[in-house]
C-alpha cells in the first residue's frame, strides 16, 4: 500500500519511495515539491553531497533511471536523519518521518525511488 502525499499534485512531478514485501508495493507517493523541500533542509558532510543528497544535486539517479535502487538505505537514512525536522512545515514533517521509518525498517531490504 502506497500512502498518498501528490494527491492534487496531479499533473506535477511524483517521487515514489518503495519497497516490495509478499509482492506488495508498499512506500510513500508524493509530489516532487515535499521531496525539494526536504532535500534542501541537507547540508554538506565536509563540502561534499553524499548518499541521496550527492545524486539529487547532480541530477542523476532516479532522474534518468527510475524506478533507481537506493545504493545504501544505511547511508540515506543516517542522511534524512541529519534533517532538524522543526525547519519543515507538518506535511514536510510527517513525510520525513515516514521516510525514515520505511528505511528502518527496510534496511537489508531494496527500496526504489521512481519519477515521474
């Protein structure tokens, strides 16, 4: 089961973060917005962009491979976590949360995140 964020997006990008357990496609759809929003929020590890922060920036990854395997949810979640979460609005908040527990909980498992 997917959870919604890009309803009344419709017609604007969608980044879709996800996992597969049983056969069953399970993540957070949202509009391409939150995601900036959050990704923003990441500074620099010694003036260098890593894990998502380093293929966002350069525009690659699931820009023009999507669905993309995340490399290293490790390394993505230690990035997203790294996020003062009272920088974001609620919605923000609660997506970023729930990335965060996808990750976690899906640590050894793929998570793919798709464009379009």
């Amino acid at each position: 089961m997917m959870e919604d964020y890009y309803k009344g997006f419709e017609g604007y990008p969608e980044i879709d973060f996800y996992t597969y357990i049983d056969d069953m496609k399970l993540g957070i759809a949202m509009w391409e917005g939150y995601f900036d929003n959050i990704m923003k929020e990441i500074n620099p590890s010694n003036g260098r962009w890593t894990s998502l922060a380093y293929y966002y920036h350069l525009d690659e990854g699931w820009y023009d491979e999507s669905p993309w395997e995340i490399p290293s949810n490790t390394e993505a979640l230690e990035l997203l976590e790294t996020i003062h979460i009272s920088s974001l609005d609620t919605i923000t908040q609660e997506i970023l949360l729930k990335l965060i527990n996808l990750l976690k909980k899906n640590i050894n498992r793929q998570v793919y995140i798709e464009y379009s």
